[in-house]
C-alpha cells in the first residue's frame, strides 16, 4: 500500500480542484505549464513544514483558500490557508519529504527539510558532485544503498541534464527505490524513458485550459496480456503518444515518412502543435495503440490504406 493514497487539491494555483490516486511510483507527464509542478509543491506544502506557506498569489482565480488534504493510512492529513491571515493544518503522522526541484538541480539539489529524513539527507549530500544530473542519479543510488524506507520523494523533471542511458539507469533506480522500503516516487516528465509503459495505471496525465484550470487523468491498470503486447510494441518514440497534445495513427513507416511533409505543404508544423505520428508496425496493432489512446484521453485519428482493388470491399483483418 503505498504511503499516501489520495490525494485532493482545491484553489492552488493551477489546481483549481484535482484529486489522484498515486500509487508507490506516480509518473506527472503533460505539456508544459499543464500543472505537473503545481501538484508537486502542494504534496510538497502539505508534507513538509520547511515548505514555504501558500500566499495571495497562489490562491486560484475566483477562490479564497488552498485546501490540500491527503489520505495517509489511517490518517487524514491537510493544509487549509486563507491569506493572509488563517493557516490551519494537520501533519501529524505524515511521512517525510524529499524534493528535488529543477531550478535547484545544478546547486543544493535538495529544497529545504524539517529533519525527520536526516539518514536520508546525509546520504544525499554525500552524493553531490559538480554535475546537477549526475547529482541526481548519485543521490537516488546512495538512498537505496542506504535502505531508507517510509520516505515520499518528489523529484520535478529527473531527465535534466543527463544522457537517454543515463535516464534509463535514473529510472531503474526510482522503481528500485519505490519498491524497496515502502518508499513513495512522484515525479514530472517530459521524457518518454521515464514512462514504463506497460504500467498504465502509474501515469497521471496532466491536462490545462483557461477555463477549468488543471485536471488529472488516470488511466486503469492494464491486463498482463496488455501489458506485454505493450512492452512489445512500445518505444520510447512511440510512447510520445503520452506527452502529444493530439496523435495520427499510422500503419508503417512509410506514412510515418511522408506526412509531415504532407502537414508541412498545408501550412502546419506537427512539433510545433504538438501532434505525434505514430507508426504502429501494421494494421493489426493500429487498435491497440487506439485503445491506449481511449484510456488516456488522447485525442487521434487513424490512417491506413484499405488493401484492396477499388470496388471491392477490404478483408476484414
């Protein structure tokens, strides 16, 4: 079970009302400015006293108050502030806190801590080197050397500054540490290497507009027999699909190839809208990335040919 099994979040920036259900590793992935951030430093605010107090300026439009609860065990914890004047909050019980922000990265690594996880710390400090990445990927391997256990470790953007292997060894690590010691991973990602996706259920897609703020969607667990035909047909190229805004599914390479150029002579940068074309291997896969798609809430539409003469009806396969 993991430490914290719900969590809420009303009129924090962003995060005008979210919940999700995290589980040992919660991977935040979305576009930029989507709200991955936001959900971190409220956990963040929630669990950890050295955390700075939400101000005026993080109250969402239209609110008064940020309201942060969070279900940890038998315990009900919360942040409630009206500011500037009223902060009523239980962490009674919680777990401690680590949390690697990216803006800290290249420097302390480490935001501020109340001294509960100080094993931890030390193990962190101990680790630090000149290079922010490789900091990062020194630190994660010396708490799970360290057996540190109980701890809820929020890491925001783990892939800066560091090479494709060296963030697939940084993954191994975090799943390591999530499942060694009743640890808890939460982490924001613009990087499919950190998206295991035979794992549906761990992904939390972030989503934003104007008009309803911040919203999180969870995908279900998947079958074993999903799960593998998804370790079988996913790359990290495909699995883009999970940071796109929109998705053409293709059948092969060659339309893979050729529509951006089609995109292109229509006006249209397919990066620049964040659209992802997607070569699924064959038709026979085009429904599986479909239902990945539905799952998600990712919009798409599909290309194929119809492999058959004109006038006749196309196999049924």
């Amino acid at each position: 079970m993991p430490l914290i099994e719900h969590v809420s979040i009303q009129g924090f920036r962003a995060a005008r009302d979210v919940e999700l259900r995290p589980g040992p590793l919660c991977a935040l992935v979305g576009e930029s400015s989507s709200g991955k951030s936001t959900v971190l430093s409220a956990i963040w605010a929630l669990l950890e006293a050295s955390a700075p107090v939400p101000t005026g300026e993080d109250v969402s439009h239209g609110h008064t108050r940020v309201h942060v609860e969070a279900v940890s065990g038998d315990r009900t914890l919360f942040l409630d502030a009206r500011p500037p004047a009223t902060l009523n909050l239980n962490r009674e019980g919680g777990p401690p806190t680590l949390y690697f922000p990216a803006k800290l990265r290249a420097t302390s690594l480490l935001a501020p801590t109340d001294g509960r996880a100080e094993r931890a710390v030390g193990a962190v400090r101990s680790a630090h080197t000149v290079d922010g990445g490789l900091t990062l990927v020194r630190s994660i391997a010396a708490l799970a050397e360290a057996r540190v256990r109980g701890l809820v470790i929020l890491i925001e953007e783990p892939e800066l500054y560091l090479s494709p292997p060296a963030q697939r060894h940084l993954h191994h690590l975090l799943r390591a540490l999530s499942t060694r010691g009743r640890n808890q991973v939460f982490y924001s990602t613009h990087s499919p290497v950190f998206l295991a996706v035979d794992q549906l259920d761990e992904l939390v897609l972030a989503r934003h507009d104007d008009g309803t703020g911040t919203t999180l969607v969870q995908p279900e667990a998947l079958t074993q027999r999903k799960a593998f035909r998804m370790l079988a047909e996913f790359d990290s190229e495909r699995a883009e699909i999970f940071l796109a805004r929109a998705v053409v599914l293709v059948e092969g390479r060659t339309e893979k190839i050729a529509l951006p150029f089609v995109f292109r002579a229509l006006g249209f940068d397919p990066d620049q809208e964040a659209i992802t074309i997607v070569d699924c291997g064959g038709k026979g896969n085009i429904s599986l990335f479909a239902e990945i798609c539905n799952a998600c809430g990712i919009p798409y539409v599909v290309l194929h040919d119809r492999d058959a003469p004109r006038g006749r009806q196309p196999a049924e396969a």
